[in-house]
C-alpha cells in the first residue's frame, strides 16, 4: 500500500457586500413561535458550522411551512439561482434517487455535504451524501457556491444540513402525504407522441409519513428530538405499462445538553432504501434492472465550550457507514446483452455491486469574538471581527465487489451478434484515504455593509 501526503496551503482575501432580506412579522404567532421568517430565502446567510459567503439558507420556514416535493434537491433545482441539476423533479417523482447538480462551473463530483458540521460526502464518488436526509428532521439547508470558509475544502458546492433539536415544552406531530391517479395527469401532448412517448413517467400510488416528538428528558439540561419516517410509492416509467415499487424508511435521533457554559449533542440517523426494480425503463426490461437496497448509518457527537465571554472551542466527531447493494434478478439466467447506439438492454443486468463506504471524521474550531469602534472619513462604524483556527482529520474507506453472469457481455448490431465481451470477475476494489487539514480565518464586518475576509 503507497501513502501520499499532499499539503495545501491556501490564502483567500475578498471584500463583500452583504444584504439582509430578513422581514420579522409582528403578530403574535410569530412571537410565540420566536422565529425569524424570512421572505424569501436568505442570500448571502451564514450556517452554524460551515460558514458561507455566497449562496442561500432555507429557513424552517420554506422546508416545512410552503408546498415542496419533500427532498433537499427539489429546493435546489427550484430556488436556488445559481445551481444546476441533472434532473426536473415534478411533484416528487424522483424521490428515489439522490440528485446530481454542479454551480458555477464546478463538477458534481467535487459537491459537498454536511450534517451539523461534518462531512458526510461519499467517499468514492462524491456525488451524493452517506444517507437520504429524513426531511421532517432538517431545520436548516444552507448552501455555499463559492467563495467557502476556510473550513470547507471542497471546491465545489457545499451543502450544509442543521438538524431539528429538542425544545422546552414537549410536543410532537403526525404527517401524511398521499397521492394517486386522481391527483395528476397523464396527458401526453402530440409533440410527444411524435418522438414515441405514449405514456408518461407518473405515480400509480404515493405515500408518505412521518412521526416526530420533541421535548425534555431532564428539564433544563436534556433534551431531545425523534422522528421516524416511511415512504413508499409506485409508479410507472416511461412507456412501461408495469409499475415499479420503492421503500424508504428513516429514523433520527438527538439528544442534546446544556450545561453552565457547555453544550453537548448526540445524534444519530439512520435509513434504509429498497427499490426491488432499479433501472427499469422502456429500454431496459425488469430482468435487466437491479435489486437494489442501500442501508445507512450516521453516529455523531458534538461538544461546544464558552472559555470566556469572547472565545469558544466547538469539536464535532462523525462516522457514516453505508452498505449499497446493486444485485442481479433473482432466476434470470440469460447473458446480459445491448443493441449498439440503442441501448436496449436484454438478459440479465451487466454487473452486480455490492459496496460499502465508511468515513470518520474529525473537526475543531477555536473562536474569538471581538466588537468595537472605529473613526474613518469623518463617520463612525461598528466593527465586528471573528478569528477562527482549526483542524480537520477524515478517514474515508470505500469498497466495491463487481460480478457479472458468465463473465461475459454481449453486443448487438440491429439484432445480430457484434461482439462479446469477456469480464474477469469477481472483481473486488478497495481505497482508503486520510485528510489531514489546518487552518485560520479571519472576518470582519463594518457596519454590516462591507466585509473583509482573511
């Protein structure tokens, strides 16, 4: 095994404007729910934990209070401006999958995500998160496009999930969501008939539900949120005249403490993703698709100290494991084939895999705070400044067994015999990687117009 240490060192110094589009309402249900509702999506926010210059914090607000397809990427595709996906998701259709999308010229490969501050990216393609985020336990979605903190390597996007954490007075909520055939239409324009579509991608069946409770286990210094969440649905693909079924269930757990000048949380989540018929399309039958089931775990721990009114030490230790099993059909027992530039699929699937990802991940931040004065061009400004220093270590392991039926992949040529391909499997790849990252930044704001970033 060869190790390859690679040291990056980085100097960013940009000055920014930022604008507030924050409106606070003044009835007195907003008082008793003391949150601040925004318009809009807030541009130019900051996160917690992964602080961003550029790009746009979903509130509780556009999450669970306006009409949404229920998944992260959907929020993407139709709010945030400078984001572009792979995919146009109507009404939830691609909930099954996780989205691929790219900003400002970056690949979807160099994306990242985070779940309160910890990387959860997978390690191997870097496309997706280890998990299908539970929807009804997210508080906040921030994303960064550009211009990131010190503390975010990756080039690319950065998406940044806060959880839903346990509040004074106990309470919790009941949610279903269901649709069928009377709730869409399957009209299909003659411009569509004309390419060969007679039948559209729609759902046979929706349903979705969800179970949360918030609350004390120990009043003024335990508390906690649990959510469980299924969904499960059927629909049919393009000109497929049989629906395929897909089930997604969730579970989340955290469990947070306060205690004098510390704060500690504990969170896990954890999801399971079955979709028997993977794949399937009008060129490739159900014998060819997968059987899919992709299994994820996340455990975290999180401990924040005030050292003195003005410095603050958080750390944040993670794991993520995900076990993604791709297999063949079960009885097919025919060699996977393809029509050349159709991609009409025969037989059996060509390749079954089945992986897993594991990543631990390991970030501390020390922060200093300060607050003055000072006299410049006759005018007196506020200044804010924030010093952070800290340091990053990730463990990232990913796995993949490939199979294929007979070891060999047939070619088609307008239905005759082109080609075999002859596999040597099975075929099993491993990759480990450690990132070891330090850094300092420094912010300071003037007046809440103008900022300068070090």
């Amino acid at each position: 095994m060869k190790h390859f240490w690679v040291l990056l060192v980085a100097f960013l110094a940009s000055t920014s404007i930022t604008f507030s589009q924050d409106s606070t309402s003044n009835s007195s249900a907003s008082k008793s729910s003391q949150r601040t509702l925004p318009s809009a999506p807030t541009v130019f926010s900051t996160s917690p934990f992964t602080t961003t210059n550029y790009g746009t914090r979903f509130s509780h607000l556009h999450l669970h209070q306006l009409p949404t397809a229920r998944n992260i990427w959907v929020l993407l595709e139709s709010q945030e401006r400078s984001v572009v996906t792979d995919r146009i998701d109507v009404g939830g259709i691609k909930s099954e999958t996780h989205a691929r999308f790219g900003g400002h010229g970056t690949s979807w490969t160099q994306n990242a995500y985070y779940l309160d501050g910890v990387n959860i990216t997978d390690p191997y393609s870097g496309d997706k998160p280890l998990l299908y985020p539970d929807y009804d336990a997210i508080d906040e979605l921030s994303v960064s496009t550009a211009v990131h903190s010190a503390r975010v390597s990756s080039p690319g996007v950065a998406l940044s999930l806060t959880s839903r954490k346990g509040e004074k007075l106990a309470h919790g909520g009941v949610q279903l969501y269901y649709q069928g055939d009377k709730t869409q239409s399957t009209t299909v324009t003659g411009s569509k008939r004309d390419v060969g579509v007679n039948s559209p991608e729609h759902f046979k069946d929706f349903f979705n539900g969800n179970l949360h409770l918030s609350g004390e286990m120990i009043p003024d210094r335990v508390g906690y949120f649990v959510s469980i969440s299924s969904q499960q649905f059927s629909k049919y693909m393009q000109n497929v005249s049989e629906a395929i079924d897909t089930k997604l269930i969730s579970g989340f757990v955290n469990l947070t403490s306060e205690v004098s000048n510390q704060k500690l949380n504990f969170l896990w989540t954890g999801q399971q993703l079955k979709n028997p018929n993977f794949g399937v399309s009008s060129h490739v039958p159900f014998e060819s698709s997968h059987d899919d089931v992709k299994t994820y775990q996340i455990l975290q721990v999180g401990d924040k100290i005030q050292l003195s009114p003005s410095l603050k030490l958080e750390s944040r230790l993670g794991y993520a494991n995900a076990s993604l099993e791709s297999k063949l059909q079960q009885g097919v027992q025919e060699q996977s084939g393809v029509e050349l530039f159709k991609g009409i699929y025969s037989g059996t699937a060509p390749l079954q895999q089945i992986g897993t990802r594991d990543r631990i991940d390991f970030a501390g931040v020390l922060q200093h705070t300060a607050e003055g004065h000072v006299h410049l061009w006759g005018g007196d400004f506020s200044v804010k400044n924030n010093l952070q220093a800290g340091a990053g270590w990730e463990e990232l392991f990913s796995s993949n067994k490939y199979t294929a039926y007979d070891n060999l992949n047939l070619r088609f040529f307008n239905g005759m015999p082109y080609a075999i391909v002859m596999l040597n499997t099975p075929a099993n790849a491993r990759q480990r990687v450690r990132h070891l990252s330090l850094f300092i930044q420094n912010n300071t704001l003037f007046s809440d117009l103008f900022a300068l970033d070090i």
